[in-house]
C-alpha cells in the first residue's frame, strides 16, 4: 500500500485535514485532523483529535468526522462511496470503524509503525474476513504530516 492508488484531489484533501489538524493543539490534543468527503467530493464532516478537550478514549479525528459525516450523508450509518482523509495512518479501533462505516477509500499522510492498522502494525482494513475493504492510498504529504507531529511532541519534551 503505497501512493499507487493517488487520484486527483487526495493531496488537497490531506491538506485540508492538516489545516484542521492545527486546532488540535489549543485544546491539548495531537494534532492530527480528518475529512470525509462523498463520491462528488462534497464536504462532509471535518474533525481533529480531542481526546484531552472531551476527556474521551474514542475522540480520535477519524472517529468524530466519520460520526459527523453519517448525519449528513443521508443513507443512516453507511458511508458508501465516502472517502476518509486523515493525516496519520488510523488505529485498530480507527480501522474497525473504517470497515464498519463502509467508507470506500482511506488516504492519509504519515505512516504509524507503532500503532498503524492499514498496512504498518497491522492491516485491519485488509483482513479477508470482514465483509468490507476499503482502498488504502498511504504517504500522501508523509512529510509535511510528520512535520507537525514532530513539532508538537517536540514542544512537549522541552
């Protein structure tokens, strides 16, 4: 799973979700924002990570936008045709929550090695079991989404 699946629009979608990301920081949060958007490319939710701000385990951007997203789509829970851009690769429960929502494509920006569920630590999206398999394009503007990862935690270590 590499940029081989890069379409049209996917680097401006991440970019997007990096400009949402940078609201994370002033509630204490990791900066990693998420956009959701239909088949036509219509907006449907954005949403970054607020853990600390909701003091909820499940705030993570990708989950809030997805929750978002499902109220305005229009077809109940289901995001069919929806694609999901996020800054960071998703998580297990990210992941779970990819393939239950039945969003069509997931493009993010850095690889996760440490907690990655599309392809790096372990590749949730992919497993043959489950009834639903998401497109996964990864390393779309890896290193401007690194970039602000790095500097929140460098401004966290001082």
């Amino acid at each position: 799973m590499s940029t081989s699946g890069v379409r049209a629009g996917d680097a401006e979608l991440v970019r997007d979700a990096l400009r949402v990301a940078a609201e994370a920081p002033s509630t204490g949060d990791v900066p990693i924002g998420a956009v959701v958007v239909d088949q036509a490319g219509r907006v449907l939710a954005r949403a970054h990570n607020q853990r600390e701000a909701l003091q909820d385990p499940t705030a993570h951007a990708e989950i809030l936008a997805l929750r978002a997203a499902a109220a305005v789509h229009g077809d109940g829970w289901r995001l069919e045709g929806c694609t999901l851009a996020v800054t960071v690769e998703p998580c297990t429960m990210c992941a779970g929550a990819l393939v239950l929502a039945r969003v069509a494509r997931v493009v993010f920006g850095v690889w996760e090695p440490r907690t990655g569920a599309v392809g790096s630590l372990w590749d949730v999206v992919r497993d043959r079991r489950l009834n639903h398999r998401p497109e996964v394009v990864g390393g779309v503007l890896a290193d401007e989404c690194a970039a602000v990862l790095e500097e929140f935690f460098a401004g966290h270590r001082e």
